[in-house]
C-alpha cells in the first residue's frame, strides 16, 4: 500500500478541533469501508506570528499535526486528485490529501479535457471530475458517477477523507481580526520598547497621569505591537532608540532580583521577567518595571551623593541654593484645638550632594523630582545615619527650570 501523510502546524488551541475533525473524518470513511488515518500531535511549542502586515508581533504556542494513512487503492488504482470546472472554462486542481509527490506531480501534469469522462465517453456539463491513475502509470479522468464502477473505489468514502485537506488549509484564528488571545511576546521585546518610549517621553507616564494629556509608556507599547494605525515612522524611531536594549537589559536583571520578595509587586514583576514571553494582559505589569528601575537608579544616585553632603551656612544663616526634591514624606498632623495642622517632611540635594531638610507645615510643597530654587534660614546641622544634614525652617521654594543635560 502506498501511504499519504501531511504534516501542517495549527495553534495549539485547536487541538481539540483537530481530533473532532479527524475522528469524525474516519467515522464517515469507515462507512463506506475505507481504513481509518492515525493522528499524531507534537507538544506544544511557541512560533512566530505575524500580523496582517507580515509583521513578527509575537509568539503563539503552536503545535505540529501529522496525519498518515494508506492511500485508498482497488486492483491498482487511486484517485489522485479532484478538477472543478467552473462556467469559465477554468479547471481548479485538488490533490488528494496527503498525495505522495510522484501522483502528485502526475496530476499536476495531465491535461484536463472539459466535461469527459473517459468511463462512460460522454461529453455533457458537469461541474467536477476525477483523475484515476493505475500502478502501470494510466491515468483516467472520471466523472463522479463513474469513479466508483470504473475503480472501484467508493466515492462518498473519498470525499469524506477530502476533508483532511481543509484541516490543513482552515482558518484556526477566530480573532475576527483582531490578535490571538493565546498571543505571547518576548519579555526582552517589551522591555526594549517601553526603555525606547521612556527615552523620547522624557519620563514614565503611568495611566493614573492621563490628565496631563501624555500617553501613558503602558499604552505606547501596546500601541508598538497591536495598533495597526500606528504610523512606521513612528515605529522606527522606537527601534533607533540607541540606549534601549541595554536599559532593557539592566531593568530585566533588576526585575530578576525582586523574584521571591516580600512586595508583591517586586515579586510579580519578577515572575513575569522569569519567563521568555508574557501574555498582552500583563504588558502594563511588566512595562512598570522600567519605571521602578529607574527610581532605583536615581535614589542610589542621590544616596552617593549624599555621602558627600557636608553642613552648609551657619545657624540663622539665609540660604538659597538651586536644589532637587528627592523626599516628600507625610508626618503626624499636629492638632490646635479643633484645628488639625498638616505636616511633611521635605529633603533637597544641591549639586554637590548636600542635603537639606525642611520641617513643612504650608499648605503645598513641592512634589519629588522637582528642580526648585531653596531660600531657606539656618536652623540646626544634624546628622541621619552617616549623611550630613542641614535644617532649614522659613523656607521659600520656587520652581526653576531644570538643567539642560
């Protein structure tokens, strides 16, 4: 017996699919006494997925399916293939599922003749016909009445088994043009990008910042791999970002080493950096990791300095220094009667890496990271941990515009 085989991969899915097509391929095919094809399912594994545009988006978990089974034959001769004739006059060719390449490239080469059947030679209108081809290299085309008398093989039982063929051609998407939901992409990707939008905003934007009318960094790079209206240009120049796949580097390995910490969200991050690919719904998760490690860089950057931090003035000294806000921390509200006082604690660094603390009962101050101009008298040096700290009290703060790197 000659055996026919197609191995085509589908998402992995569908695989339930798969085996309720095939079983009830081979039900209909036993009905008519032909033998049942073996289905054989790899494990699972994730494959590129392109987008409409041919655009590698991201990976899907994929499997390979491999149907085999013996190429139905009575005293010689198969169908190898289908032709449907169309009011044109065109023939379309169908090769019988999983057709060894020697019938196969036998049917690609014979010549059709429109309307014949060469088993009852009557020339009349029909819409398909078969080839039949002998071991001894005949081929015959037959209209569908006269497949089963000429061959012996029973017709209805070969279309049945046709049907494996729109197994492999099917449509297993369902995303109704949308992405997969069982969509993955590369950690590595995701990192890059959101390090890449960071650079060009200037800073993290997070969704709760939308009154600012800024995108937030979560929403541009779920716009990077998913929104098909987003222009190239706009794409490119993400991708020409020159310091992003380091960054992204630095924030995996960062992220990694919050994995099994006692803050949930060090720890989720970190379990999201583990893997190679994350699902969309966790993008906005991972993303934030860009942001927290940034935060860690700017607060070791301020502790180094502060290690320089020497007293500054004399006590009842006016100073005004350009300075960086690098702590808001909300005390114990002091309370007058019925009247509550609100109170916050406000450090600066200057330049050199001095600091300065300011016990604040005003009604606003400045927010952290800001880049103000301190006007402040002397009140006391002081010393927390190791730092060198100078207290100021009547403080005048006013925004500066920050320093051009």
């Amino acid at each position: 017996m000659t055996s026919a085989a197609m191995r085509f991969s589908v998402p992995a899915n569908a695989q339930a699919r798969v085996r309720q097509l095939v079983e009830a391929t081979n039900a209909r095919a036993a009905v008519h006494r032909l033998s049942p094809y073996a289905l054989d399912i790899s494990a699972p594994f994730l494959a590129d997925y392109r987008d409409v545009d041919g655009r590698v988006i991201g990976k899907r978990p994929t499997i390979t399916v491999t149907i085999s089974g013996d190429l139905p034959r009575h005293q010689g001769w198969t169908v190898i293939a289908r032709l449907d004739h169309d009011e044109e006059g065109e023939t379309i060719t169908s090769l019988f599922p999983g057709l060894p390449e020697r019938d196969a490239e036998a049917a690609r080469q014979h010549r059709a003749i429109e309307n014949y059947c060469h088993g009852c030679a009557v020339a009349r209108h029909r819409t398909a016909t078969y080839l039949a081809r002998h071991e001894n290299g005949e081929i015959k085309q037959l209209g569908t009445t006269c497949v089963e008398p000429y061959t012996g093989l029973p017709i209805k039982g070969l279309e049945a088994l046709w049907r494996l063929g729109t197994i492999k051609d099917s449509d297993w998407d369902g995303n109704e043009g949308g992405v997969p939901a069982d969509l993955r992409v590369p950690v590595d990707e995701v990192l890059r990008v959101a390090a890449a939008v960071v650079a060009q905003d200037g800073r993290f934007y997070s969704r709760s910042e939308e009154w600012k009318n800024r995108v937030p960094t979560a929403d541009s790079v779920d716009a990077y791999f998913f929104d098909r209206k987003v222009s190239q240009e706009w794409r490119a120049g993400i991708d020409a970002e020159p310091d992003a796949a380091s960054t992204a580097a630095a924030v995996r390995a960062w992220a990694l080493q919050g994995y099994g910490s006692l803050s949930e969200y060090r720890h989720k991050v970190g379990q999201l950096a583990k893997g190679e690919t994350v699902a969309p719904r966790h993008l906005p998760t991972l993303v934030s990791a860009v942001a927290g490690w940034h935060r860690d860089q700017e607060k070791e950057a301020i502790e180094r300095a502060a290690r320089n931090s020497k007293p500054q003035g004399t006590k009842g000294e006016r100073l005004t220094v350009p300075a960086t806000v690098t702590t808001v921390i909300e005390l114990e509200e002091r309370h007058y009667g019925y009247h509550a006082q609100r109170r916050r604690l406000v450090k600066f660094q200057d330049e050199g890496g001095n600091v300065y603390v300011w016990f604040s009962s005003a009604a606003t101050v400045p927010d952290k990271g800001d880049e103000v101009e301190l006007t402040g008298t002397v009140k006391e040096h002081s010393t927390y941990g190791e730092t060198a700290q100078t207290v100021l009290t009547r403080c005048r703060v006013t925004e500066r515009e920050p320093v051009a790197a």
